[in-house]
C-alpha cells in the first residue's frame, strides 16, 4: 500500500514544479523529497515526472495519478473535519488563480473584506493571463472569462461580461465616428493581445472581424493603456473600462455593436463532490459582490 506522506510530496513536487522549492516547503533536504519520489514510482513501476537539468514535469501516467491523489487527499480532508466536528469551518489555505487585470481590479480591493468574514483563511491569489489547469497544478479556483467550454471541471458563473467598443474623445474627434460596422477598416483598431477575432452582435446578427492596427502586444492592459492615449478604437469589457466611461475619458463607438452575451465570468473548480468550505465561502463572496448587475455597470454607460 502507497505510504500516505508519499502522496503528499507528490502533490507538493506538483504544486511547486520544483523538488526543491517542495522540500522548502516541508522542511526536508531536497535528497529526501527525491528518494521519496523514486520510491514511490518503484512502488507503483510507472515513471510520474520527466525531470531535466531545468525543469520536472508530469508524464502522462503521473497526470492521470496526480488528479486521482488529489480526489483521494480531497475526501480524507472532508472525512477528518467531518469526525473531528469541522466540516463546516472555512479555514486553510485556498489557492486562487485569476486574470491579471482583473484580479488586480476585482479582487485584490476586496480581500480584507473576505479576510474580515474569514480571518483562518490564507489566500494564495496567483495573476496571470495564460491558462492555467487547476488539478496538474493545484488551484483550488480558477477565476475565467469567456465562453468555457465543456470539460471535468465545474463552473459557476459569477456575472455576465459586456464588452462594447470605444475610443477616446479625441480621437473620435480627429478621426470621426465609424456610423456602421464596415467603417471600423477604415479606421485605427487595437488588437487583443491575444490577436484574436472580434466577435460582436449588432442589427445584422453575429459578426466576427479581425481588427488592423499598428500595434501588436500581448498585455491586456498595454491595450487599455493604448485606447486612453487615443491610438483607435479597441474593444474591451465594462469591468475593465467602466470607471473611464463615466468619467468621459472614454466613449462607446457603435452602440448597437457589442459582445457576444454567452461571454461570462466563472468561477471553476475541480469537482462539486466534498467541496471545502474555504472553496464555497470564496465563490460566494465574489458571487455576493459582483451581483446580479455588477456594479462596474451600474451608470457606466
């Protein structure tokens, strides 16, 4: 049988994606967290890590292992708690991933407010724009925006997502208003720094175009930064730009054109089953503070 305390540095050499940063971690020699991996692959005769001078990282066997030890792990934390009386205590550590923007914007504002409701809960909120698979690498939740498509995951959406065209006043100044969606070639756009389609619906349906203009960037908020400046038109959602639209700095273009509504934001998680109460109490908060209507739209427009 698989030694308990095995599977725990399993899961921390995942986590951290390093043997020493895991032994760090736990308090042991990095030699140590590595006899106890390769025990464990004896134990078990499948290769879990491909390991290099720079990096280890999961085999296709380890991943599969991996998600099945944190399902394991998950049920003997909910079945302590449950005979110890704390099954509904929101406490430990809960690691968050979310977009950078918005994590920055919509999260991190409001974190001592949940600390104040949940003072025996630590939260380790990661920023980062690129995905990022919750069960290879730990997350608890997963904060996401679009349209999510269909997996092993669960997803709770927390509030729908505008997204609307704009520009600055000067630059609709200088460069006249687009009156229909073909006038938008003729004018200065500003790609997503995924540099991806715009999707918009308007008066004659769904429309997806590929927006054409001189700068090209992978940061989400160098696009922000350009639209303030008055580069051209971008497209960009209200929880980004609301505070810019009530100020005047910016203005809608093309009323009657805007995102898909199917984009929303999520809160995702690996499973429903044995959910912690830190995981519940988090997904709540965020649904709680953002509403029905978030309030990034209230008077925004």
């Amino acid at each position: 049988m698989t030694n308990l305390g095995d599977l725990e540095i399993f899961t921390r050499v995942v986590a951290s994606s390093s043997m020493s940063e895991a032994a760090r971690e736990l308090g042991l020699q990095t030699p140590i967290i590595s006899k106890r991996i390769k025990r464990l692959e004896e134990r078990l005769g499948a290769r879990l890590f491909h390991r290099t001078t720079r990096q280890i990282s999961l085999t296709e066997a380890g991943e599969g292992f991996h998600e099945r030890v944190l399902a394991a792990l998950a049920g003997l934390e909910e079945a302590e708690a449950f005979l110890a009386g704390r099954s509904s205590a929101v406490t430990g550590r809960l690691r968050v991933s979310a977009p950078t923007s918005f994590g920055r914007m919509h999260i991190a504002p409001y974190l001592t407010r949940f600390f104040s409701l949940y003072p025996d809960v630590e939260v380790q909120l990661t920023l980062t724009d690129a995905f990022q698979d919750l069960v290879a690498e730990g997350f608890d939740i997963a904060i996401r925006i679009g349209e999510l498509p269909s997996s092993s995951l669960v997803a709770r959406k927390l509030a729908a997502v505008r997204r609307i065209l704009c520009a600055t006043p000067d630059y609709i100044a200088g460069h006249g208003a687009p009156a229909a969606i073909e006038d938008l070639e003729t004018h200065v756009c500003i790609p997503a720094h995924n540099n991806a389609y715009w999707h918009l619906s308007g008066p004659d349906g769904p429309v997806a175009l590929r927006p054409v203009g001189p700068l090209s960037t992978n940061s989400s908020e160098v696009v922000r930064e350009a639209v303030l400046s008055g580069l051209g038109i971008a497209f960009r959602s209200t929880w980004d730009i609301g505070p810019d639209l009530r100020s005047g700095r910016l203005v809608q273009v093309l009323p009657d054109w805007e995102g898909s509504s199917d984009v929303g934001l999520y809160a995702v998680y690996p499973s429903r089953q044995y959910l912690p109460a830190k995981v519940r109490a988090f997904i709540d908060f965020l649904a709680d503070l953002y509403g029905p209507q978030p309030y990034w739209d209230r008077s925004s427009l």
